[in-house]
C-alpha cells in the first residue's frame, strides 16, 4: 500500500496536523503562547488512521498482492487545517502578512498565537501532496469514511483531555 497522510490523535507531537491541534489546544487553554509553522500553502491530503487500517486489512484479504494508492483524494492547505482548527476552538483569528512574514492573530486580544519560521520550512518541500486511491475504491470496495472535521474534532478532544489546567 502507498498510503498519503493518515492522522490521528496518536500522531507525534511535531507532525504538522497534531503540531496544530495540540499548540492551538493549549493556546486556548493558556498553557502556550504561539506555534511556530513552515510553509502554510502546502497542500496535503489528510485521512483517519482508521480508515487507512481499514483499507490495509482490505488490502490483505486479497487472494492476489497488487499495490493500492490510500488518500481521500481531496487536499487542504495548512493554513486552512488551522482555519478549521481555530474555529473548532472559537478562537477568532486574524493573518496579516505575506510568506515568510505572515502570521495570525487572536483577534480578541490581538496577540500573535501562529507564525511562519523559517527554520520550519522543509528543504525538499512537496508543495502538493494528493492521492488517487480510484483502485482501492473500486476493487478494494474502501473509501474514507472519517471527513477531516471529524478528525479534527477528534484531535481537539484528546488535547482537550489532556489539558486539564483548564478543561
């Protein structure tokens, strides 16, 4: 299986979707003051671990190997994951700037909580990450099942529980 990005709450802490449900999380919360991004128009394609275990047992049960392409086919920025994620969390923000100089501000109480760095920007970036999982939809019978606001509702909650100075 090729499999594209699949998250999960279980996500190390400095992969980019849990780098941003964690830090905004715990921005909310008090518990953190900024996140520190690298590229935020890189497009990924983002799918529930769930759905891609789903798609291996599928991909096992086979009577002849072949090799099957695992994404949900739709792609979204980074910019827009912590769009998404900052709404869940009713923090209104704000971005002002351009490339490296761009940065998002907690309208509230205008206070920069995102901010581009340099030092976070991949050497060999992939600009656009998508995948054409049409095979594994149609002999495998799979197809992603957990939207990413599902999963990033999912993500908010763990942090949400791990964050217990304040929730």
């Amino acid at each position: 299986g090729i499999l594209f990005n699949h998250e999960s709450p279980r996500r190390g802490e400095t992969f980019v979707t849990r780098k941003i449900t964690r830090g905004l999380s715990r921005i909310d919360a008090g518990l953190e003051k900024e996140i520190y991004m690298g590229n935020l128009n890189s497009l990924r394609d983002w799918g529930h671990a769930r759905d891609y275990v789903e798609a291996m047992w599928r991909m096992l049960q086979q009577k002849k190997p072949d090799d099957f392409v695992i994404g949900t086919g739709k792609t979204f920025t980074i910019k827009d994951f912590i769009n998404r994620t900052a709404k869940k969390l009713d923090l209104n923000i704000k971005w002002i700037g351009k490339g490296i100089k761009e940065k998002a501000i907690n309208i509230e109480n205008k206070k920069i909580i995102v901010e581009c760095k340099s030092r976070y920007f991949r050497p060999l970036e992939v600009d656009f990450l998508k995948g054409n999982a049409s095979k594994a939809k149609k002999i495998l019978k799979w197809k992603p099942k957990i939207s990413i606001d599902s999963l990033i509702d999912e993500m908010i909650n763990y942090e949400l529980k791990n964050n217990n100075d304040k929730y």
